[in-house]
C-alpha cells in the first residue's frame, strides 16, 4: 500500500515538474541521472510488475470467463439432456404402463376363451357320456332282437321238422327269420287256394307266432317268369279274374294271411301281405328246378324294432 501511495506520489510529482504523460506498461525506463533517476527507474519497475499482474489477472479473467462460459454451456447441454431423459423415461413409463395394460387385457381375454374352451370340453364331454350310454342301450336292444331272432329260428325249425328241405326251408337274415314255403306245399298248379298238406304247415307256424307276440309277419307271393294264362271271373265257382303272374302272387299271399288270422287266429295287426310277381327270383328260371325254388310263399318274421327305434330317436 505504502508502495502504491508513493509510486503515485512519485507520478504526480513527476507530472507537477513538467513531464508531458505517464510511461506506459513496457515503456523503457527514461535516461535521468540522480536521485529523480533511481527513484523514476524504480517507480518504473515496480510499474511493470504491476501491468504484468494485471496482464496476469487478465489472463486469469478472461480463462475464468471462458470456463464460466463453457461450463454455462455444459449446463445448458446437461439441462437439456436431463430434460430429454426425463421425456424419455416418461415416454418409458408410459409404454410400460400401457403394456401393462394389454398383458392384463391379454391375460383376460386369455382366461374368458380359456374358461369357454373349458365349458365347450365340458359339454362335449357329457354328450359323448350321453351318447356311449345310448349306444350300449342300443347295442343292448340290438343283442336282445338278435336273441329273440335267434330263439324265434330255432323255434320254427323245431316246429317244422317234419317237412322236406324242397317242401320248405328256414333261413335268418339281416335280423329276420324268411320261412320260405314251395308252391307245391301250399298249392296246386294255377290255383291261389291254401291246400290241406300247406294248411299243416301254416298250423305249425301259426302256433309258434301266437307264443311270440312280439314279431311283425309279412308274406309275400313269388312266381317263376312263366307268363300266367289269364282267367276270367265265373260266378258259379267263386273264381276271381286273374291277368298276370303279379296277380297270382298276390291272391296266394292273400289267401295264407287269411288260413292264418281266419282260422289259425294270428291277430290281423299283426300281419301283412304283398306281392312280388317274378321280380324277386330265388334261382336261375332257366331250368326247371330253379322256376320251382322261385314258385313260393316267403314268410317273413322280424322282431319288434319298437325299442330300438325309440332309442334311435333320442337327441
């Protein structure tokens, strides 16, 4: 301090001598001889250590500046970034949140179709149940019909054992039994009148179908392809008016249906009579003993269905 105040002093009483300016910074010490030179060189000196601080300070300033500028910079860098993090980690958040979300609606959806695939196995489940046991009821009834097919058979056989195998024959088939019976047992040539030797056999029948009340009868009338003479109606003997082999075979199915219910009592409910001509041939008509295998009377006995079709029905 005391060197300020008389580096001052020393200027000032300098300038009040007549000098023109003070020396700058690095100006060269003026030539002066005395005491006015020394203490004028030493002012001088002291002058420039002065400037070369404040050049120092300067220096130190403006670095200071410079850093206080770059790290304002770095600051704001740094902001924005912090900022841009920020809106990142929101926009983070909010796609977490909203994946959240969908895996919850996800999981959702995925336990309601879970839960209905379940009710779907579930109820697939109970109409198999329902069907297997419908099924063993069925293959139940169907055991049960074939039995009864199988005991009505042995029991017409056993019926029938005193007739020749060319007179009549006993055959079970799809669940039926056929009681084929030659027209030469039940008629003579031409003629739809049950004779005496056929009745003895329809008697054997009708007793086994009375024990069996539980089987449907139709009988059907065949004939070989011999083409039938006509026959006019004449009233003194009953004769009907007979045109081809198609009435033939139905006036002989008529007239066993008839020896049956009318005398032998097979309820008529029972029982129903048919036709088939020459169409349903049993052998090869173009020998004789084939045309006699197709000259017949089938007797068809079937079981009752009525259980087995109620079980077909069920949903």
């Amino acid at each position: 301090m005391k060197k300020i105040c008389l580096l001052g002093v020393l200027i000032t009483g300098i300038c009040l001598t007549g000098c023109k300016s003070l020396y700058k910074c690095g100006d060269p010490v003026p030539a002066k001889k005395g005491v006015m030179g020394k203490r004028l060189k030493a002012v001088v000196n002291e002058r420039d250590l002065l400037c070369n601080r404040i050049s120092e300070n300067d220096s130190i300033i403006s670095s200071l500046i410079d850093d206080t500028t770059r790290l304002f910079q770095e600051g704001l860098a740094k902001d924005r970034f912090i900022s841009e993090l920020g809106q990142a980690n929101a926009r983070l958040q909010n796609n977490y949140e909203a994946l959240q979300n969908d895996r919850i609606s996800d999981a959702e959806k995925f336990n309601v179709a879970l839960k209905q695939k379940s009710d779907e196995l579930a109820l697939k489940e109970k109409e198999l149940a329902e069907r297997e046991n419908r099924l063993k009821e069925l293959k139940e009834a169907l055991d049960k019909k074939d039995e009864a097919t199988t005991k009505l058979n042995n029991a017409i056989r056993n019926a029938l054992l005193g007739f020749r195998d060319d007179e009549l024959t006993v055959e079970e088939r799809d669940g039926k039994v056929y009681v084929s019976l030659s027209n030469k047992l039940l008629f003579n040539s031409g003629s739809a009148t049950v004779g005496e030797q056929g009745k003895q056999a329809l008697q054997k029948l009708a007793e086994v179908m009375l024990k069996n009340p539980d089987i449907d009868i139709e009988v059907e009338g065949h004939t070989d392809n011999d083409q039938f003479r006509s026959r006019t109606t004449n009233e003194t003997d009953g004769r009907i008016y007979v045109r081809d082999n198609w009435d033939l075979s139905v006036m002989r199915a008529t007239s066993v249906v008839k020896v049956l219910t009318d005398e032998y009592k097979v309820d008529p409910k029972r029982i129903r009579a048919s036709g088939r001509g020459e169409f349903f041939p049993k052998d090869d008509n173009a020998t004789a003993e084939g045309k006699a295998k197709n000259r017949r009377t089938e007797i068809v006995l079937t079981p009752k269905l009525d259980e087995v079709m109620k079980l077909l029905k069920k949903k």
